[in-house]
C-alpha cells in the first residue's frame, strides 16, 4: 500500500498537545503536523476567514498524500470542520471540541470553567454542545489573546494574563475545561492560580475517534512513525519548541 500520511493542523504549536496523544496511540503512522504560525491566532478571525484559511491547508496536506485530516484547533473545528467535511468528502476528518461532555459524563455535580477561544464560546457548534450538557454550574470564559501569547511564549504576560482573568474563579470551581489546544500547555500556571483543579480536554477523543476512522476505511498503516513539521513562517523558534513538547 502507498505509504500515505496523516496531516494535523492548528494554528501554530498549540495543536501539538493533540498530536502526542495521537501519536501514543498509533505510534506507526507517519505525520505532518502544520503549524499555521502566520495566522495565529484564529480565535477572534470571522467564520469566512478561517474557512478559507482551513480550506487552503487541508488543500496543501492532500496535495503531501494525506490518508486523514485531523482539525488539531477547536476554534477551527468549530468554524469550518462542517465546510471541510463537504468539500473533502473522500478523506476522513476528525475535528477537537471542547471536553464538555466529559465533564457531563464524570463530574457533572461539579461547577466548571470552560476556557476557549472567543470564536469557540460563540459558535453554533459549541453552543450546541453546552446546551446538551449544561450542568447550570458552568461558567464559560472568552480568553481572548491567551492563545496568542502562549504562542509567544511570554511567561510574564501569560502570569498576568491568569491572574486577571481567572484568578476570580479560585475555591469557586473544581473542574477546568481547556478548550482550545493551547491551552495544556499552561496547565502548571492555571493550577498555581486556581488551586488544585481537575483538567479536562479533548485530544484523547480525537485520538481515539482517528484510529476508529482509520480502522473502518481499512487506511490504518505500519510505517516509521515520523513527523514532519512544517510552519507557515518557517520559524526554526516554532519548529524546536514543536519537539520539545512532543517529546515532553
Ligand atoms: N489552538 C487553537 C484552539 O484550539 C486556536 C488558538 C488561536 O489561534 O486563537 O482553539
């Protein structure tokens, strides 16, 4: 069988808090993770932009033999996965959403923080989604800009940044919903400002839907396991810290 790859994307290293896991879980596939650096951050851009922004990467992982497509953004996910899955029809997409519904599922008496992008909080989509799982202790936070300086990785505007705009939250929730990819990454931070939280996100599902995907198109492979990075800026700064938390 042609050796064919699987493409993930996200704009800029963010999405590579999803890839690790889908890398534990079929660690044989080979993969070009595409780190849109140059756009960053989407989650303020309008619907439009972002579709086409998508539609011009995905366009670009088929042209490099991609067998799958997985959304590694929920800001994209959430604005043009339903685009995605109509033009590509052929290809199997798998898209991130914020780990609501694991909260409903094991800590649903619990009240919660949903952090995400602005453009997540107000999709369709995730509207959708906290409708069907609204536990009515749930506060739902815009963090508008966080993404952007993780992306930076400015420590000190990321420590200012949490205690201006969650530190509210402390002793008043026990679960914390990371719903944009980036997020993870801070983890360490937001439980120093929050206390002891229990984190939930969603790249294990996307890991775990992939490999179903994969399994029912007959497309799973055994190859090297290699990862190709690409960026958008061609940033060596991006492409270290890529594997340094890959292999982290
Ligand atoms: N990492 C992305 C997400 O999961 C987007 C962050 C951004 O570019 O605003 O939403």
């Amino acid at each position: 069988m042609e050796n064919k790859k699987i493409g993930v994307f996200d704009s800029g290293i963010g999405g590579a808090t999803v890839l690790k896991e889908i890398k534990r879980i079929l660690p044989d596939e080979d993969y070009i993770y595409y780190s849109d650096s140059i756009h960053n951050p989407y989650g303020d851009k309008d619907e439009e932009t972002i579709i086409n922004i998508c539609d011009n990467i995905v366009y670009d992982l088929m042209q490099q033999n991609c067998k799958a497509i997985v959304i590694a953004c929920n800001t994209a996910s959430a604005k043009a996965a339903k685009y995605l899955r109509s033009k590509y029809t052929k290809t199997p997409i798998v898209a991130i959403e914020p780990a609501y519904k694991m909260v409903y599922d094991y800590a649903y008496q619990e009240p919660t923080l949903v952090m995400a992008t602005k453009g997540t909080i107000e999709s369709e989509k995730f509207h959708m989604l906290y409708e069907k799982y609204n536990n009515q202790k749930t506060y739902l936070l815009p963090c508008i800009g966080l993404a952007d300086i993780i992306e930076k990785d400015d420590k000190k505007a990321i420590k200012e940044y949490l205690e201006n705009h969650i530190a509210t939250y402390r002793g008043k929730v026990k679960n914390v919903v990371l719903g944009c990819t980036h997020y993870p990454l801070i983890q360490t931070q937001i439980e120093e400002v929050l206390g002891k939280v229990t984190f939930f996100q969603g790249a294990a599902n996307v890991a775990n839907h992939l490999k179903e995907l994969l399994e029912k198109n007959n497309l799973l492979e055994t190859h090297a396991g290699t990862i190709q990075f690409i960026d958008s800026q061609q940033s060596k700064i991006k492409e270290t810290r890529f594997y340094e938390i890959m292999e982290s």
